[in-house]
C-alpha cells in the first residue's frame, strides 16, 4: 500500500503520496527526521502553523522540478518565508506579471550572495596563474635580470601560498565535504607543491646545483598547468571542445577541402606567370599556395613579406571564393563553439 503524509495546515488537510517527496530528501517534508518533529500521534498527522493557502504553490516544488508558480496578488516574500520553513533549497520562483498568465523569474538576493562567495574562489586562483607565469618569466630570462629579480620571484612565491591557504581554509570552513571536491585536492596540492619550490630555491642558492634549478623550473611548469586546469572559464572550454568535436572536426575537415583546392587551382594558373613579372611572384611551390589560401581564408592578409596579389581572373576568382568560404566556416565554426560554451555555462548555474 502507498505511504501517504497527512499535512495539517491550521485545520485544513493535504493528503501527499510519500513518492513525490521522496526524491528530496533536503527538503522538510522529504526528510523523515525533520519531520517527525511535527508528527501528532493521537490525530496520525504532521501539524504546522503555516498558512494552507500559499502550501499548494509549495506542492509544486515537488512536481514542477522546483519550480514555483507565484501570482501576482501574493507578494513574493510569503513565498520566500514559506520556502525557508521547508527548507526548500535552490527553488526557482516564478512570479506572474499580471493577470495574463504572464511569469518572470524571480531572482532572490540570498542567491546573488553566495554567488559572489562562489566567484571569490575563481578570481584568487586567475590572480595566482597570472603572478606564477611572471615569475616563470622571470626565470626564464637572461643571467643579469635573473639575479636582479630573485628576491621578487621569492616574495610572489610567498604572497601565492598565503592566497592559496586562504582559498583553502575558506573551501574548510564555508563548504560541506571540502575534501570530496575537486577544486579543494587542486589547492591543497598545489599548496605543497609551492612549498616544496620555495624549499628547492632556497637550496639551489646554497648549492648552485643545476638539476634542482632545472627541477624548479619543471615543478613551477606543472603547478601553472594544475592553476589553469582549477580555472573556470577554460574548464568550460575544455569541456565545449570535448563536447562539439565532432561538429567542429567536421567543419575544419570541410574547410581544409576548400582551402586545399583552390590553393591548387591558384596555383596551377599563377605560377605561369612568374617570368612575365621578373620573378616576383610568392607562389612558387605548392606549399606557398596552401599558405596563401590559409591566410587569405582567414582574413589575416597574405601572410608573405613581399607583395603579392592574384594576376589572373582564375587567381582572383579562388581569392574571392577563399574569402566567402572562410568567413562562413569559420563563423560556424566559432558559432558552435559559443553555443556549446552558453550550454555548458547555463546547466552549470541550473545545478
């Protein structure tokens, strides 16, 4: 037999199939521990002190996907004092405009709060990728700036590891199962990892040992690699590529088709004319003509340190055809990558 909850609202009843509830255990009404508190024994009911009348837009919490349904004659903050009594967490509210059945999104403040608490963690690690890649920079420069800029590389070293224990004693405190999160393991490594480079650097100036300069400069490589991979923006497009490479792969595929042939037909029309202009003709191999084709479809310019524009009509004619081909697939091209990025960030913020 069906389980069936008894919600008594200030006398009036609500008979709910356990089923509906079930599958939101966050919530108070799915939550068998939260709501034994309200269960009354001798009627066989769970009592609650709340209105009955607004308890039916709570209902379709539950049925809508969490979505809620507001209209325009109750004001939105019943709603949102209801949704916080049964615990009705990330529940989209829709409240209607007028009497036309007309509903806009309503987006609560709390919402845009833990929002800016989110992005906090995305903006410290674009801070940290960017001093890391100054300091590899600095490495990688000549002996004299090298021994001039030591003592600054160290102090951005330091001024890392405090940013990144930050991040992480925040991930401890403000997130449930830190360790669990992907995120979180990125810091903490990357933590230690710093650390440890601070260690070798200072060995390296006791020693002077080329292996562990060589090593620094190695670990400093693969701590950049693990910041950019912890960043948002290019997980998601990572994450776009994996998910259009079929359709992208298809269109470059198509495109390369197009440049390939008319470079050959350029090529085959062009190069007749190298001894009438005195040798000053830049397509002289095949090579050349790809390169011209690539560029030209592109619309980056000839790509060649000398002048050079088509001679014959066939020549002029793969120009323009070069030209039309490359902005169109090229502009799919893009289109799909910026389609499947707006996917990926839009479920990404529904979750």
């Amino acid at each position: 037999m069906e389980k069936i909850l008894i919600i008594n609202l200030l006398g009036k009843r609500f008979h709910i199939p356990y089923r509906i509830v079930a599958n939101y255990p966050q919530t108070l009404l799915g939550n068998d521990l939260l709501l034994s508190k309200y269960y009354r024994h001798d009627i066989k009911d769970y009592y609650f002190e709340r209105n009955p009348l607004l308890f039916s837009y709570i209902l379709t919490y539950y049925t809508l996907e969490k979505k809620i349904f507001c209209p325009h004659s109750i004001p939105l903050e019943l709603i949102e004092n209801e949704c916080q009594f049964f615990k009705l967490n990330n529940s989209n509210i829709y409240h209607e405009i007028n009497k036309n059945l007309t509903y806009q999104y309503f987006q609560r403040k709390k919402t845009f709060k833990n929002k800016n608490k989110n992005n906090f963690i995305f903006i410290i690690p674009f801070i940290i990728s960017i001093l890391f890649m100054i300091t590899i920079s600095m490495e990688i420069s000549n002996n004299y700036f090298l021994n001039l800029s030591w003592s600054l590389t160290y102090f951005i070293e330091l001024f890392n590891i405090i940013l990144l224990t930050i991040i992480i004693f925040y991930q401890i405190i403000y997130k449930k199962d830190s360790f669990q999160n992907k995120c979180f393991l990125l810091d903490l490594f990357s933590t230690i990892l710093s650390i440890f480079i601070i260690i070798s650097q200072n060995l390296m100036i006791i020693t002077n040992n080329y292996f562990i300069n060589s090593l620094i400069m190695l670990l400093k490589t693969f701590r950049l690699c693990i910041i950019i991979a912890h960043l948002r923006i290019l997980r998601l497009i990572i994450q776009t590529f994996i998910q259009r490479l079929k359709i992208i792969f298809i269109l470059v595929f198509i495109n390369i088709i197009i440049i390939g042939s008319f470079s050959e037909i350029a090529f085959a029309f062009e190069r007749r004319q190298q001894e009438d202009q005195n040798n000053k003709l830049t397509m002289k191999t095949h090579f050349d003509a790809f390169w011209w084709a690539t560029s030209l479809s592109f619309t980056i310019g000839f790509g060649h340190t000398d002048p050079h524009f088509t001679l014959t009509i066939i020549g002029r004619f793969c120009s323009y055809m070069l030209t039309f081909f490359g902005l169109l697939f090229n502009g799919l091209i893009l289109q799909e990558l910026i389609k499947g990025f707006l996917k990926i960030y839009r479920e990404e913020r529904r979750e």
